[in-house]
C-alpha cells in the first residue's frame, strides 16, 4: 500500500528535448541573438511629457468652459 507522501506528489514531467538539443537551445538563447539596444529610462522627460499633456488638456477644457459661460 503506498503512503500517504507519495500520492501526494506531483508526476514529474518528462523531458521533451535531448540532451544536445537542450545544448543547442542553451546556446541560442545565451547568445544574444534577440537582444535589443534600449534607450535609457528617463524620468524626467517622462514627467515633462505628463505635465504638458495635463496643461494642454487643461487649457482646452478651459476654453470649452469660457465659450460655454462656466468661466
């Protein structure tokens, strides 16, 4: 009769690739074939661009309010 520990175990998976196939994929991967050149982060600009979205926003908001006698 098995024991409880060994129902509970999950199957463990077989493996799908050979060994040299695992070997080649290894390879490609580590390469750097697909790497791609990224542009530093930049806060800053990232924070000038929200601000002058909000402000032109703003000011057209505005101006529907004027032309519509709320302002």
């Amino acid at each position: 009769m098995p024991e409880k520990n060994q129902q509970l175990q999950e199957p463990q998976q077989e493996k799908q690739l050979s060994d040299a196939d695992q070997a080649r994929v290894d390879k490609v991967i580590h390469s750097g074939v697909n790497a791609t050149e990224r542009a530093p982060f930049r806060p800053w600009r990232l924070l000038l661009f929200v601000w002058l979205v909000l402000l032109a926003l703003g000011g057209v908001s505005y101006l529907i309010g004027s032309q519509a006698g709320v302002v």
